[in-house]
C-alpha cells in the first residue's frame, strides 16, 4: 500500500458519506410531501398504499439489477451514474398531474433507490474491508442526517407555500452537482483492491438460514416500523389531528434527529449494558412512540410521539447487524446481504398494512398495528447476546 492511499481512502470515505447524506435529503423530500403529493395527482388514500408498495417492490428490482451491472462494470460507476439520475426523478415528481405519470416517476424511483442503495452499500462494505474496523454504522448516520435536512426542506417549503415542482426542481439543482462532485472522490480499485470482489465472495457463500431467522423478523418488524413513520407520519397530523403542512413536517424530522442521536450514542450503550438490555429496551420505547403517536390529542404530541419512536427504532437494526456477523464472524458480509432483505420486506408491508388500516378505520388504529408488532421484537432480544459461533455449512444445509 502506497503512502498516499490512507489519505485517498479518507477521501473515499468522506464522498460515500456525503452520498449517504444526500440519499437522505432525497428520500426525506419524498416521503413527507405525500399529502402534497396526493393533492397534486388526485391520488385518493385507498390508492396510496398501492403506489407506496410498488416502490420497495421495484426497489429490490433496482438492487439485483445493480448488482447484475457492478460484476460488468465497478459500484463505483453505478453510483456515480444512478444518484444524479435519481435526484432528477424527484425533480420529475413536481412535473405531472396525472396518475400515470406519478406511476412512471415512483416506479423509476424505486428502481433507482434499489440500484443506489445496494452500490453504496458496496463501496461501503468494501471501503470497511480496507479499514479492518466497523464504519457503515457512520454512513447510516449520515443518511439520518440528509433525512433531518429533507424533511427540514419540505417544512419549509410547505410554510412558504412552494410549488412541488419549485421545491423539488430547486432542491435537484443543488443535489446534482454535490453527487457529481462526490462522485470524483468514490472508492475505485486504487483504494479499493480486491476488496469489493472479497466482499462478493463472501456474500455468495453459503450459510444456514435457521440462526439468522429471529434476527431477520426484528429486522422486517423494525422497517415496517419505519416504512410507517416515514409514509404516513406527516398524513397522520394533517389527516388526523389537522395540522398545518409545515408543523406535520415536523414529525419525521423528530423521528430522524432521534435516530440520529441514538445512532450516535448507541454503540456506548450496547458497551455499558449489552445488546440484549439495549434491543429489548428499543422495543419497548418504540412501542410507546406509536402508542404516544396513536394516542395524541394535537400535532405536538403526535410529533413527540414519532420523537420517542426514533429513540426506540434506532437501537435494534444496527444491532442485528452486529448480531448476524457475531454469528458469522467468518462470513458476515453474508449474513448482512441476507438480513438486508428484511429491508424490503418490512417496507413492503408496512405501507398496506398500516394504509389498509387507516382506510377501513383510522390513522390512530392504523398505528397500533406496528406498535404490537414491534412489541415481538422483546421475545427475540435473546438473539442479539453474543453466541457460539455457528460454521459454514454445504450449500444443501441452507
């Protein structure tokens, strides 16, 4: 390794965070302009859950296509291509008024979220490899981050009464020459060798599923969670406890400061108590946030209740992580490709879920579906204690 790669991988780093950051911004923008959204298209609250679904559904499209194209070309062309490509389908979102044309727009962005999410989670992984310690905990960080300056945007695009299409287009005017640029500084084979190729291997190796299946459920129950609060918070204060645009902004930028606090202390707090208090202790606030959420009589306290929500949430998907390599300390980029699923998994039915719900009754009923949900995340805590390492298995063992 030559004297100068240390500072060009600090370099790499730097860019794959501030992609992170800027996939947050784009995302955040999104999901909490929905009721402006709606309006825009005449989108009726039965069809929603339709076209929320579709985008995870496409999402995992756009991730084994990307991973299809990385083997041809490298993670770090994808991302430099996909991410300005993105921003310029939010920017599309402001253009249409027709339900095609959002239909268009959302399925392109699913199929681009999925082709970004599993490159930068390449280069990330790859860049881990070539620091020999843990580091994606800080790249999640910065997409919560971009999350809490989304949906800061869109608050104050809704206080200053903006168009969509002036808020968006405005908002990808910026986000372009950021990816641009942070594209000229992305890992490549200099920094990265034969790390990402490493990485592949491993995630293609074969492991038993059994030990990673109560990890896999928290991990589904933490996203729908998530998918909740990220679709239908902002829906909720307006539709439900009438509040201004601007104010119901507000509930997913309290739910995304929460995780990114939590995110930053909670390694010190799995150090003191262990992971098992620590998931178990999650659970638990995340099941008063949503019922805090449910039970709110203002938009205040339904934005405290998202709040308490984050605090909860951020404790348990970083440590299933954590628990899948401590199970496959040999193979743990496997163990995350499997777990990362879930991902989708949790997205994929958190928005019918908690849409069908609040169609046949309410947005306060809608939410207590995933607060019990996420309550049987307490029963497997277990999982997430240091265990006997579990050996790589024959393929037919899976």
């Amino acid at each position: 390794m030559s004297t100068e790669t240390p500072a060009r991988l600090r370099q790499a780093r730097a860019a794959l965070a501030v992609s992170f950051l800027l996939q947050g911004i784009t995302f955040a923008l999104l999901v909490t302009c929905i009721p402006e959204i709606q309006d825009r298209y005449g989108l009726d609250d039965s069809l929603l859950p339709v076209f929320l679904a579709a985008v995870p559904v496409l999402a995992g499209v756009g991730s084994i296509t990307s991973e299809w194209l990385v083997k041809r070309t490298s993670a770090r062309g994808v991302l430099r291509v996909v991410q300005p490509v993105l921003c310029l389908t939010l920017a599309a979102v402001g253009l249409g008024d027709t339900l095609w044309q959002l239909g268009l727009v959302l399925g392109s962005f699913g199929l681009l979220v999925g082709a970004l999410d599993a490159s930068m989670n390449m280069l990330g992984v790859g860049l881990q490899h070539r620091y020999g310690r843990s580091i994606m905990l800080g790249f999640h960080a910065a997409f919560s981050l971009g999350g809490i300056v989304g949906a800061a945007l869109a608050g104050l695009g809704s206080h200053y009464h903006l168009s969509l299409f002036t808020l968006f287009g405005t908002a990808a005017a910026v986000l372009i020459p950021l990816a641009l640029l942070a594209g000229t500084r992305f890992a490549g084979p200099a920094e990265l060798g034969d790390a990402v190729r490493e990485a592949s291997e491993a995630a293609a190796r074969s492991i038993p599923w059994r030990p990673l299946l109560p990890l896999c459920l928290a991990m589904a129950v933490a996203y729908i969670a998530d998918a909740s609060v990220s679709n239908y918070s902002v829906k909720y204060l307006t539709d439900g406890l009438g509040s201004p645009d601007d104010v119901a902004k507000l509930s997913y930028l309290g739910y995304m400061v929460a995780m990114l606090l939590g995110r930053t202390l909670g390694d010190r707090a799995v150090q003191r108590w262990g992971a098992v208090p620590v998931v178990r202790g999650g659970a638990a606030v995340a099941a008063l946030g949503f019922a805090l959420a449910a039970a709110a009589p203002g938009p205040w306290a339904g934005i405290a209740g998202f709040t308490v929500l984050g605090f909860g949430i951020c404790a348990i998907i970083p440590q299933v992580f954590a628990a899948g390599g401590r199970l496959f300390p040999d193979d743990s980029d496997a163990a995350v490709a499997r777990l990362n699923l879930f991902n989708y998994v949790g997205f994929l039915i958190g928005s019918p879920l908690v849409g069908a719900i609040a169609d046949a009754s309410s947005y306060r009923w809608a939410l207590l579906a995933p607060m019990l949900l996420v309550l049987a995340v307490i029963p497997l805590a277990g999982h997430f204690a240091p265990a006997p390492v579990v050996t790589r298995t024959p393929a037919k063992v899976a």
